[in-house]
C-alpha cells in the first residue's frame, strides 16, 4: 500500500450511499475497538472493557475537555463515539487508516437517526450503551486525513441524516467487549 493516499471527490463519496444504506438495522458487527491512550496514539485492540464512569477503559475520554459542557469537563454523554465501518471504509479506503477517524467503536449498522434516535440502547458483548443526542461532527483532523470532500459529504443534509460522522453514546452496563461481537439493537425510549 503506499503511503500517500488521495482523497474521494464527491462522485466517489455519493457513489458509496447505496452500500452505507445497505448495513443492517437491528443486529450488526463490531469491526473495530479503538482506543486513545494519549494525544494523537491509537491502539487497535481485539477485547476492551466499557465501564459507566470510564467509557472505554485506557481512552481519554475522561482527560478530554468539551466546550459542551458549562465548566468544560468531559461530556457525560460523548464517552464514546461510534462510527459506520462502510463509512469509514470508504473515507478512509484502507482498514490501515480507520483508526484516523478518532472513534472507538466502528460497526456494521445502520446509524442514521431513523434507525437509532438519542435513548436507543445496544448490546455490544457483555455492555449496554446508550445513544445520546450529542451530535457527532468532523474537526479539522477528519479534513486532513480524509479530505475537504469527505468533510462535507458527512455533515451534508443526507450525511447528517444517516449519522454519516457517527454518534456519541455512553455505557449504561459495563462489560467485555470484542471484535466480531454482535451489535445488537435492543431498545429504544
């Protein structure tokens, strides 16, 4: 693979909907567990542990300020950040860059608001989380590593529609989870 990889145009981000509509609605996969120990590091694991103060255990999340938040502590309820693998299969056009994306969960389900509205919960392994009505945008890191084009196409009118970025969540049981685990769908409030 080489080390320069160029960015889809609009064309090729529109041309890759059909496939990002097609993902599952009520079960689905984990793909990929990311995990930030410090600024700029990522850790591809193959087993992680969601806990309810932590989010995933070893992230920063719990480092990380929010200017959504009045005293700009971590947000509650953006301790993970859970991302499409179609989407960032096709941003990222190899699996070598999906963690750029800066999620910690990637998964094969449909994510779009229709399918997942803020209060769904999801078994993944042995946790619980819950979707929360946090929006979940590109910064200028997502620009750089996957492009002005990639940017827009997320957070265009369909792109928010569908959670093209992703969504934020936290864990309301904690438990084990590992790659290949089902995602599964199990309510919504």
């Amino acid at each position: 693979m080489s080390s320069v990889v160029s960015h889809l145009g609009p064309g090729e981000l529109e041309a890759g909907l059909d496939n990002i509509r097609s993902a599952p609605k009520e079960t689905g996969s984990l793909e990929l567990i990311v995990r930030r120990p410090a600024v700029g590091v990522r850790e591809e694991l193959v087993e992680a542990e969601l806990d309810t103060d932590h989010g995933l255990v070893g992230d920063t999340w719990r480092m990380r300020s929010s200017r959504r938040t009045a005293d700009g502590s971590p947000h509650p309820d953006m301790q993970l950040n859970i991302m499409s693998s179609r989407v960032v299969a096709l941003v990222a056009q190899h699996k070598a860059r999906w963690a750029l994306a800066g999620d910690q969960l990637f998964v094969d389900l449909d994510l779009s608001e229709a399918n997942l509205p803020a209060g769904t919960r999801l078994a993944i392994g042995e946790a619980i989380v819950q979707v929360t009505d946090q929006p979940h945008t590109g910064c200028a890191k997502f620009v750089e590593r996957f492009g002005v084009d990639a940017m827009k196409f997320v957070n265009s009118e369909v792109g928010r529609e569908l959670n093209l970025r992703g969504i934020n969540a936290r864990v309301v049981q904690p438990g084990t989870i590992r790659v290949g685990d089902a995602v599964r769908k199990i309510s919504a409030l």
